[in-house]
C-alpha cells in the first residue's frame, strides 16, 4: 500500500507532520479529519511505495493550490453572521464552518482563526494574521461590531456589501467580453481585407491608370511598411508595451492612466459612477457599522482602486480632520462628485442620516452602472458601430 507523506494542522492551528498508509489522497484526507486534524500537504513518497531507498522522485498533491475566493469569504460571512446571530459561540460557529467546508484552505485558515479565539484573542485580531484574505474594511467592520456588540448585524451587512460588489463586478466583466470580441473581429478583417483583398483589387485600377481612393492608399501605405518592416514594428511594439506596462506600474504612471480614463469618452462616464458607487457603498457600511468618518475615509479610497479618487479622497480625510469640514464640503472641493450626489449628502448630513443616504447613493448608482446610457453593453454598442465606420474606411 502507498505511503503518503502529509502536513495538517490541529485545533490550535499548529502544524503536525507525519506518514499514513492509504489507497489514494480522499483516504489520507479521511482518516486526517477523523483526527480532527486539517489537511494542508499531502505527498506520494514513490520510494516508501517500491520499497527503495531514498532520492527517489515524490508526487506532490498540495492541497493549498485550491485558493480561497471572494465568493467563498462571503458566504462565510453570512453563514457565521447568522450563527452567532441565534447565539451559538465563535468557537462552535467556526467548528461547524470548518467540518462542512470542502476547500482545504479555507479550513486550515478557518482552524487558525478558531485556535487564536480560543486563546482569547477576539475575532478582528485573529483576522489580522490574514490579511491576504480579508480586507482592512472587513477588519475594521468585525472590530466596530465586536466594539459595539453588533458583531452579527455589521457582519451580515458586511457580507451584503460584498455580494453586491461582485455581482456588479460579474456584470461589468460579462458586459465587456463583447466589445472586446468585437474589436478582435475588426482586426481580424481589416488584416484580412489588407491581405487577401486588396491584392486583387489594385491592379485592376492600375491596369486602367485610375487613382486610388486615399483610404486606400492609406491603407496600401501601412501594409507594405509592415511586410518591409514587420520584425521591426513587432520588436518596437513589444519593447514599447513592455516599457508603458512598466512605467504603468509606478505611482506617476498609475496616476496619468487613472487620469485618461476617467476622461475617455466612452469609459470615463461609466467609469466615474462606478467608482462613486464603490466610494458610497463603502463608506456607508463603514460608518453604519460604527467606524469613525476618517477612518472610513483611509479604508475607502482604498475600495476605489482609482489613484486619482484615492489621491482626493486623502486630501478629503485631512480637511475633514484637520479643517472641520463636513463631509459634502469636502468633496464638494475635491470636485470628484456630481454635484447631484453632494447635495444628497449634504441633506442626510443636516438631517443626521448620512449612513442611509450613502446606502442609497450606492443603490441608484448601481442601477445606472447596470442599466444606464453610460454601461458596458451600450459601450459595446458604440464600439460595435465605429467599427463599421473602420470596416467602411
């Protein structure tokens, strides 16, 4: 019978090492949790399964390679919001989580947790040593809900807010793979056009000394510079995406790209109501759960993921902190907001229903972003429409 070789990890979250004689991986993975111990490693030894010596070859079937998704963190969320919501403890919420859970990651990361609670540590801290996982938000909604002894409802409201991103998320994605079918397409016939077309068609107009249209000569003009040059052109292309991908990883180069797209167009639109959507669903989970406004503040611009936000909405934190501007004022002088979306904030300010109003700031937005003129399927249509205007040139 083959030797396996694995790594698990006990109720406290410490790694055990050792070896099992098993049929196959589903029954080391068995007899592991029949241990209560939590698989994280598990490796065919060859060499202890044809008897030989060492050096040997082994066979790796690393259970982590399984990564934990976004989808994965908020069903958690719900399902441990609504546990302790009936009253059963963090410790047997998470056990329960932990047995039922078939992603082996999950697990292991979830018996970390359990093992450092139990050690009275609370959960906000806990989900500090998995920062990789869950976000400062997340963090700082479970350490406002742990604070204010509503952990169940900020955590139910967390997992809300984390739904709704990545439904939008899916839609914009899904949204987008059309126009991008679409402009493959055109290139795919303007190559076709300038290769197999084209050919056929000038020495017609040669054979009767007849003009070519300029388009066309245009077009004539770029094929023969890149059948004389083309290894030219494709090492210059390559070299220059390569140093614009760079240059779009510094700070100035993030800045100037999130700069032109907020000023596209088509995308700058659609663009800015997604942002201002992801900036008012943020800040209004954050402050319902508790958080304080400048912290919101730091989480959200983060939630943006827009340099040109972030850089605003940190000036916004420091005039509010240190200037004592209400929040519409400061945005008002960031001047990344319609004014449309200030004045609603500044009617939950003066009617001390701010959170609400964010929360529903989000919620109209959302269904722009979903519906509106600006979405990606009426891009998509635009995008759809210029390249028959290309194809006709």
């Amino acid at each position: 019978m083959p030797i396996y070789e694995y790594k698990a990890l006990d109720a406290r979250g410490v790694e055990q090492k050792g070896k099992m004689d098993a049929a196959n991986v589903k029954q080391v993975i068995a007899q592991l949790k029949a241990k209560n111990l939590m698989p994280n490693d598990i490796v065919l030894s060859n060499s202890a399964a044809a008897g030989g010596g060492e050096g040997k070859d082994k066979k790796s079937f690393t259970l982590f390679s399984k990564k934990i998704t976004k989808a994965q963190i908020s069903a958690f969320t719900r399902q441990f919001a609504t546990m302790i919501d009936t009253g059963i403890p963090y410790n047997r919420a998470l056990e329960i989580i932990i047995q039922e859970h078939e992603n082996p990651k999950m697990q292991a990361m979830l018996s970390d947790i359990r093992a450092r609670i139990v050690e009275g540590s609370t959960l906000a801290t806990a989900l500090q040593n998995h920062a990789d996982i869950f976000s400062p938000m997340y963090i700082s909604v479970v350490r406002a809900g742990e604070a204010g002894g509503n952990l169940a409802e900020t955590m139910m409201r967390q997992a809300k807010f984390q739904e709704e991103q990545q439904a939008l998320e899916a839609k914009v994605q899904t949204a987008m793979v059309y126009p991008m079918i679409m402009s493959v397409l055109g290139v795919g016939i303007v190559i076709f056009m300038v290769k197999f077309i084209l050919p056929k068609i000038i020495p017609i107009f040669e054979h009767f000394n007849v003009q070519l249209p300029l388009p066309t000569r245009i077009v004539i003009g770029l094929s023969n510079l890149i059948s004389n040059y083309g290894l030219i052109l494709l090492l210059a292309i390559v070299g220059g995406a390569y140093l614009i991908k760079k240059y779009l990883k510094t700070e100035s180069g993030r800045m100037f790209m999130d700069q032109r797209i907020l000023k596209m167009p088509l995308f700058g639109p659609f663009t800015n109501k997604l942002l201002t959507y992801r900036l008012a669903q943020s800040l209004g989970t954050l402050l319902s759960s508790g958080v304080e406004l400048r912290q919101a503040l730091d989480i959200a611009k983060n939630v943006t993921g827009n340099k040109v936000y972030e850089k605003s909405i940190q000036e916004l934190s420091e005039a509010v902190t240190k200037k004592g501007f209400s929040l519409s004022v400061g945005l008002k002088k960031a001047g990344i907001l319609t004014d449309s979306t200030i004045q609603m904030i500044r009617v939950g300010e003066e009617s001390g229903r701010l959170e609400p109003m964010l929360l529903k700031i989000s919620e109209n937005l959302e269904a722009e972003v979903k519906t509106g003129d600006h979405s990606a399927d009426g891009t998509g249509r635009r995008l759809y429409r210029d390249g028959n205007y290309a194809a006709d040139f």
